[in-house]
C-alpha cells in the first residue's frame, strides 16, 4: 500500500474455535498489508488514531472480513477513516463505510 494505512481494532475479550478475536483481527489486517495497528476499547479515540495516518481502517474484533476485503475497501475508499466494522462503532463519523456486500463481496455482515 503507498500511503500510509494503519487499523483500529475495537478490541473483544471472546474467542471463537480457540482463537483469540483480537488476535484473528490483527492477523487479517496484516495479511492485508498493513503493518500498523492500534488497540482501543472505546471507539471514541478514533480522531487520536486517525491524525497519525493517511487511511484508518477501522475493524471490531467480531467483523468478518477477508483480507482480500480489507485490501480493495481501502484502495476504493481513499483517505480518511473506512469503517469495516459490523454495526458502525460511532454513527456518521467516519468518512467512509461500505455497506453494500456487492460492492466488497469478501465482507459478511
């Protein structure tokens, strides 16, 4: 990725088959080429997150995404904080969110 892109994962304490939540999240992110990647508890933190980089994808550690999603969400979005979480972490303050499943096919909701 040529711009600078990092993630925000929306932590969870729960696992799924054995696996830590956070833990798949930061795997994800990572398959996706991005090498930086922040924690939070709150979603509210997100403008500190959001200065450091160019792209802030935005995952809860419970959003079922490919990497391969995660790649083509940020090449489409652009600049600026892309929320890939399930429900939206805070209502109409991201500047962009892909809701459409067609338009991102390797996102389940």
């Amino acid at each position: 990725m040529n711009t600078k892109v990092a993630a925000l994962i929306l932590v969870d304490h729960a696992s799924f088959l054995g696996m830590d939540l956070n833990d798949r999240a930061v795997m994800i992110a990572r398959r996706a080429g991005i090498e930086r990647v922040y924690f939070s508890g709150r979603p509210a933190q997100i403008e500190e997150y959001a200065a450091r980089v160019d792209t802030l994808v935005v995952l809860d550690a419970r959003t079922i995404v490919e990497p391969k999603g995660v790649r083509e969400a940020v090449a489409r979005a652009g600049k600026g904080v892309l929320d890939l979480t399930a429900e939206g972490a805070i209502a109409g303050r991201f500047s962009r969110r892909i809701d459409d499943p067609l338009e991102i096919p390797a996102i389940e909701r």
